[in-house]
C-alpha cells in the first residue's frame, strides 16, 4: 500500500467517522446527482446590518470532504451546494487541497436569498 492510499484510509476511518467528528451531508452537484456523505462542518457566523436589503446576518462556514470519486467530491464546481442540517450552503471556493481532502468555503443561502430582492424586508 502506498503513502497516499494510507493517508487517504486513514483520513476516511478515523477523521470522517461519524461517531467521531464527522456529521452526514448531502453534497448536489451542478452537472445533477447528489450524495450523501461524510463531512467536517465548520460553522464560522458574520454579523451583518445591511439596511437595503434587509439581510440581518450572512453565515459561512468550511466543509471538510473526501475528494475520493465513492465518497465524496473528487471535482468541485462554484455552483454546487450542500445541504446540511435542512439549510442549503453554497460552495464559494476551495480553500485547501490534498492527498485525500478538500477544504471548501460555503456561504448559507437563506429563504430570502433564493425568493430574490422583490421578496427582502426593507
């Protein structure tokens, strides 16, 4: 077995064990087809006061995933989203890649992001 095909085991048995520190999430991909996988979620919340579009709080947060093609998300794309806990988080960038993962920046779309302008409080 090879340095990378042990630190990839490794980093799927222990680092995204669900009993451990991983939480399941479903990864939609922008070419269609969604999976349900296992993730580190990292929730990092900034306060906004945005008066003209009535946007009170935005919230970002750093997904952690395989980037095994069975596992997780090998390829990602600034349209795809994740849904975590029944929010929708969208994919903004990758922040870091490795051997075995990639850290991805999301940002939460709200009920209001996805209504459009017409329906934000003023």
């Amino acid at each position: 077995m090879s340095f990378k095909d042990n630190v990839t085991a490794d980093f799927q048995s222990v680092i995204l064990n669900t009993d451990e520190l991983a939480e399941q999430v479903t990864y939609h991909f922008a070419a269609g087809g969604s999976l349900s996988m296992a993730a580190i979620f990292r929730r990092d919340e900034v306060a906004l006061d945005d008066s003209e579009t009535g946007r009170r709080q935005d919230a970002f947060g750093v997904l952690t995933v395989s980037t095994d093609a069975a596992l997780g998300v090998p390829n990602w794309d600034p349209s795809d989203y994740v849904t975590i806990d029944s929010e929708r988080w969208e994919v903004v960038t990758a922040l870091q890649i490795d051997l075995a993962s990639v850290q991805l920046q999301l940002k939460r779309v709200s009920q209001l992001d996805r209504a459009g302008p017409d329906h934000r409080r003023r």
